[in-house]
C-alpha cells in the first residue's frame, strides 16, 4: 500500500521542528512582567498553557486539547520502541521521559493558542495545528484500518495464548477494524471541536472588532464574591437564629448539612461554587481513557470467547452453555467496572467540592497532621492531574477483573452444582450456616434490650433523648460481661473474616479514588495517593481561598484607585472645579477608562481590571473632614462659640433683644427665643454644609474662623 512508510510516531519528531516556530512566535507575542523589562521590550515571555492554579475558564476549548492527547497517553503505555537497536532495561525509563516531554511540546501549541490574549493569531494558529493533526489521525486511521490484521493489539493478549487472525478469518478482521475506528473517533472529534471553536472566536473578533482580549488575569472571579455574600447571609441568619432560639445552642452549620445529607453533598449545585478547570478536564481525559480501554477490552472478550466457541465439540449442550455463561458475566462484568468507574470520576469530583468548603470554612478534621515542608507540598501538587488519570486506569482494570472473577465463580458453581443435582443440599446448608450470625444478631439486639432496661441508669432530665453512659446494677453487668468473654471469642473468628471481606471489597472497588485513602486512619500518611489530593486542596486553597482573594481584591483596588487618580491629570477632587468634580465622581468604566490608562505610572499595572469610583474618594474627604471638626469642637469648646452660624446667631439676638427691649419687655424677648431658635439652628446647619462642600469644591471660605481648625 500507498502508506506502508507511513509512522505517526516518526512523525512526531519531525512535527517538532515546527512546534518550536509557533512556541517562539507565540511567546514573541507576550512581555516579560519581572525580569529584564527594558530588554528588547520585555519580549519574549512566557507562554502559560494551561492555567493549574486559578484557571476557570475556556473548559470547553482545554477539555477538547487534553482530550486529544489520548493516543499520546495510550502510545507511552503500549507502544514499543522506535529506535532501531535493542534497548537495554537501564535506558528504557530515560526513553519514556523523553517520549513524555515529545507528547507535551506536540500538544503545547494547542494549549497555547487557547490561551493566548491575542485571541485572532490563537484561534488561527489553532485551526492550522488541528487541521495538520486531524489529518494525520485520519490518515493513521485509514492505514491501521488497511492492516487491522497485523495491529499490535493482540501483542497484549499473547499471555491468553492468542495470535494474530489469518486472513480467512473474516469476523475477527471486522472486529479489529472496528476497534480501530471506535478508538481514533474521540480524537478526531476533539480536533474538529476545537475547529468549530476557534472559527466561533474568529467571527466573534472580528464582529466586535476585538483582535486583541483587554482582558486580565482576575484576582477575584464572581463565583467567589457570591461566595463571600454567601457566608455574611448566613452569618447573618445565624445571628437571628441564636437572638430569636431560647436555646443556647446555634443553628447547625452547612457543612454539617451537606455531611448529613447526601442529596446536598453530592446532587446540588451551588452558584457560590465553580470548579477549577483541571478538575474537569481531568475528568474528560479520564472519561476518553476509560473508553479506549472498553474498546480494548471489548475486542479481547470477543475474541477469547471465539477462540473459545471454535474450540468446544459439536453437539456438546454443556460447554455451549458454559460459553453463555462466561458471555453473559463478561458482558455484566464490563458494564459494572465502567459504570462502577464513571461513578467514582462523579464522586471524586463532587468530593473535590465538599472538602474545598470544609478548608474554606476552617475544618481541616477529615485530613491527617501533615508534618511536610511547603516545597513538598507544591511539587506532590504537580502530580495530581497524571495521578488521578493513571489511578483510574488501574482502578477501572482491577475492578473489571474482580468482578469477573466474582461472577463467573459464582455463576460457573451454581450451573455445576444444579448439573450434579447438589444445588439444594447446598442450598439448604447455607441456610443453616447463615442461621448461625442471624442467631448473634439476634443475641446482640436481646443484649441492647437488657442493658437499656436493667444496667442502665435513668434520665437525669424527662426530655433527654437517651440515658447517660453509667451502670446501674454493676453486680449484673460483670456476670453478663463474663458470660460474653467466652461466646465472642468464636464470634469474633467470624467477625474478622467478614472485616477481611469487606476491607477487600471496598478497597478494590474504590482504589482508583484519591479523595480518600484505602489505609486506616493513623497510617494515611502513607498513602502517596491521598497525600498527593490532599497537597491540591492545600495549595488551591492558599491560593483560590474566596475570602481571601475578595479581601486581597479589596485592599489591590483601593491600590490601583489611588494610584490611577493621582496619576492622572484632572483627576484629584481638590484640584478640580466643581462641574469637573461631579463629573469625575461617576463611575469610570470602558472606553473612558481604558483612555486614559497611558497616563499610568510604570510602576502600575498595564491595565486596570475593576474600576475606579471617584464618589468613593470625595465622600470619605468630606466624611474625615466632618470627624475632624467634631473631635476639634469636642476638645476645644470655646471655638464653638467663633464659628459663624455662633456669631451670626449672637448679632442677630442681640438686635432682636434691643428690639424688644424697647417695645414688649423680657418677656416678649422669651417667647421670641423659644419660637426662632430651632429655624436658626437649621439655617444655620444649611449655611454651614453648603460653606464645608464649597471648600471642597476648592472655593475659598466666606469667613476665617473656620481656619482656626
């Protein structure tokens, strides 16, 4: 055939050399924030392509990335060498580094166009590399589909005694081509998402005219300002819970809530609450993974189960039904694991959530003491997202296996003893066996019953729920102790052979979760797996903390206000008139903002990415100019009497006395007092707020006693 040279992991080294062109272009697009600035204009920079950290957006466009990544994962697995010598066993480990480090720089251009702030280069750049890329799938699918006979697939198999199929075998041939389509279909489809994607952005740009994002990297996203609004609402009822509740105990907390109840743990959603972007897209390659290996499993079971079947003797009735068994437990099996796994990927997500609100509300109870330098902690972060992938994978295999095993044992015994006529006897001795801990049962509930009503002391209270943990009859409850020294030894040999049962079950059927460890309590810190998880929820809270950020965004805000209004001309309400003054106090946003952003200092960010309210600036003047005079009047009351609504009012009385004086007496001169002193106190009051606004206005005082302050 036309593509018999045709080697897509020949290609891979080849692809590097225009990788390293698009890496060097896109990095030349980004400047330098720290280190040697002034150098060739801060460029290049560095180019992020995937936000670990803080990311919380384009999940979508970086699930679809990641997702075609599934060959590559696939390929460091199963693939063999493509040297051309025998490689020793010492090189092989430095061989896969490198095959891992090729994987990642051929799928960075992907990740970094996405992004990219320079949204129309990105979205062509993307389009380019899926293009080249989705070709060369379907043309490496084409050509596996040519020569699906000799697929190494069956190179994994060679240990159930299976070859390739020879070329008159027509059912296996069709089966191989299947599973050569069904594997290189998912990544075919993230390619052409990610096709439509970046058109959509492109029409996007150019209807808005936008070629190049304003936007910043954000210290606060809105999930986590509702998150903060969220703990003062429930602050707040809490506080009328306990003003309002005779009782002195407070209202139960959310966490306690969402512990208790597992229809607000694991199917709510919560708007205060987004997940990261790795941890999604850490489920969709775990998902694509998953489904590349039921398509591997798929092929094998057909095909043990044919080589099977054309092995059993014509007219033999009891192999042909064996061989249904093993087929329908096979199938059972294989649905179980993946539905089995698909729930473990959904639990672990929703466990991600529910310990991150623990940590951000302080309860750190469900983790052990970790007694780690913060180096160690970061890098084990590192390896969570390769972790969580890897554990799955294993997980989804041995939880395959087991379940076949347990089916088909179970199964296989019940068809051989129901041939030999021994499915009743048996059955009948089961029962008398299980008869055995339904009697310990039995004498375990009889024994709460008798502790409840004869070694149990009463209610201290009428309205206690239960009674305290004393002894009443203590002469009793040593007798009845003794007796249950000897009947427990023989229970407890049961007992620890039903802990051994269950210890294994759970632990096969939940080893590919790292929310929680498979060992007991005081030897968790020996679970690499779950020091790994519990590393993430360190260091995404220190650094995804909501009350933290939106305090951090807060205190940077008042920051870059201060900063920008004292950098930028006309500016400042005190050196501005009065129209310019009420003008600038409306809130800047947009265009008006992003025109006057050259005036920034260097020392200041590039851009402002929340806005500047000026009103926020003259009322807190206006307010430290009020407390200023009260604490002045307050400590030096003999100023009270020159300020000007004092010495207008003491000449106009003055004028009014003499008046009355001469015409009604002392007591006109009374009533006169008593009427008027409330609306000279007002217009007085009136006088004095339009004299304090004037002086912010920057309009000189109408009197002098106002500077004695």
């Amino acid at each position: 055939m036309a593509l018999d040279g045709f080697n897509l992991q020949i290609i891979n080294y080849y692809v590097l050399i225009p990788v390293s062109f698009i890496i060097l272009y896109l990095s030349l697009l980004e400047k330098r924030k720290c280190k040697h600035r002034n150098c060739c204009n801060g460029r290049p920079g560095l180019i992020v392509p995937f936000h670990f950290l803080d990311g919380y957006g384009n999940r979508l466009a970086y699930a679809l990335a990641l997702g075609t990544t599934t060959n590559t994962v696939v390929s460091l697995i199963t693939s063999k060498p493509t040297l051309e010598f025998d490689m020793p066993l010492w090189l092989k480990a430095p061989y896969f580094y490198m095959q891992a480090l090729i994987g990642c720089l051929t799928c960075f251009p992907l990740l970094a166009s996405i992004t990219t702030r320079y949204t129309v280069i990105g979205s062509c750049t993307c389009i380019l590399y899926s293009l080249t890329w989705g070709g060369l799938s379907i043309v490496q699918t084409v050509k596996e589909f040519g020569e699906a006979r000799n697929r190494s697939t069956f190179a994994i198999f060679a240990t159930f005694g299976l070859s390739a199929p020879s070329e008159n075998d027509t059912a296996a041939i069709a089966l191989l081509k299947g599973e050569v389509v069904m594997g290189n279909t998912p990544v075919i489809m993230c390619y052409l998402g990610l096709i439509l994607i970046s058109l959509w952005n492109l029409y996007h740009s150019f209807v808005s005219r936008t070629f190049v994002s304003k936007r910043q990297e954000c210290t606060v996203w809105p999930h986590q300002e509702a998150h903060v609004k969220w703990l003062l609402s429930r602050s707040k009822i809490q506080a009328h819970y306990l003003s309002s509740s005779s009782s002195s105990s407070s209202r139960p907390s959310f966490i306690s809530e969402m512990e208790k109840n597992t229809r607000l743990r694991l199917f709510k959603n919560y708007p205060f609450f987004r997940y990261p972007t790795k941890i999604l897209v850490m489920a969709f390659v775990q998902l694509n993974v998953i489904y590349w290996m039921m398509t591997l499993l798929i092929v094998a079971i057909v095909r043990i189960l044919e080589t099977y079947l054309s092995s059993i003797v014509p007219g033999d009735e009891s192999q042909r039904e064996v061989f249904a068994i093993i087929s329908g437990c096979s199938l059972f099996s294989l649905a179980a694991s993946i539905s089995v796994t698909g729930c473990q990927i959904f639990i672990a997500i929703r466990s991600y959530r529910y310990h991150m609100l623990r940590i951000y509300a302080g309860d750190r109870s469900f983790m052990p003491k970790i007694v780690e330098t913060p180096q160690v902690i970061l890098t084990r972060s590192m390896s969570y997202p390769g972790y969580q992938v890897a554990f799955v994978m294993w997980g989804f295999v041995i939880s395959f296996v087991a379940l076949m095993l347990i089916t088909n044992g179970l199964s296989l015994t019940i068809y051989y003893l129901s041939y030999s006529d021994l499915l009743a006897d048996t059955a009948l001795n089961l029962v008398q066996l299980l008869s055995f801990p339904a009697t310990v049962l039995l004498f375990f509930y009889l024994q709460v019953l008798l502790t409840k009503k004869v070694l149990m002391q009463e209610k201290v209270k009428e309205n206690d729920e239960n009674k305290p943990l004393n002894v009443d009859n203590r002469k009793f409850f040593e007798i009845v102790n003794f007796y249950s020294l000897f009947t427990n030894m023989a229970v407890g040999l049961f007992t620890c052979l039903l802990r051994i049962l269950k210890s294994a079950f759970f632990g096969i059927f939940t080893v590919g979760r790292l929310d929680h460890s498979v060992f007991t309590r005081n030897q968790e810190s020996s679970d690499k797996g779950f020091k790994i998880y519990l590393s993430v929820l360190l260091v995404d809270n220190a650094h995804n903390n909501p009350t933290m950020r939106v305090f951090a965004h807060l205190l940077w805000t008042k920051v870059l206000s201060t900063r920008y209004v004292q950098n930028c001309p006309g500016m400042d309400p005190e050196e501005d008139s009065k129209e310019d003054s009420e003008e600038d106090s409306e809130l800047l946003t947009g265009e008006r903002l992003s025109a006057s952003l050259s005036l920034v200092t260097p020392d200041s960010p590039t851009s402002l990415w929340t806005s500047v309210d000026i009103s926020d600036r003259v009322k807190s003047r206006r307010a430290r100019t009020r407390w200023v005079l009260a604490f002045t009047l307050i400590n030096n009351p003999q100023l009270q009497k020159l300020r000007k609504h004092a010495l207008a009012y003491d000449l106009m009385l003055s004028t009014r006395r003499s008046e009355l004086t001469d015409t009604e007496g002392d007591e006109g001169l009374e009533s006169m007092e008593r009427n008027n002193l409330t609306g000279i106190l007002i217009d007085c009051s009136v006088e004095e707020s339009e004299s304090h606004q004037r002086e912010l206005d920057g309009e000189p005082p109408e009197t002098t006693p106002i500077s004695l302050l």
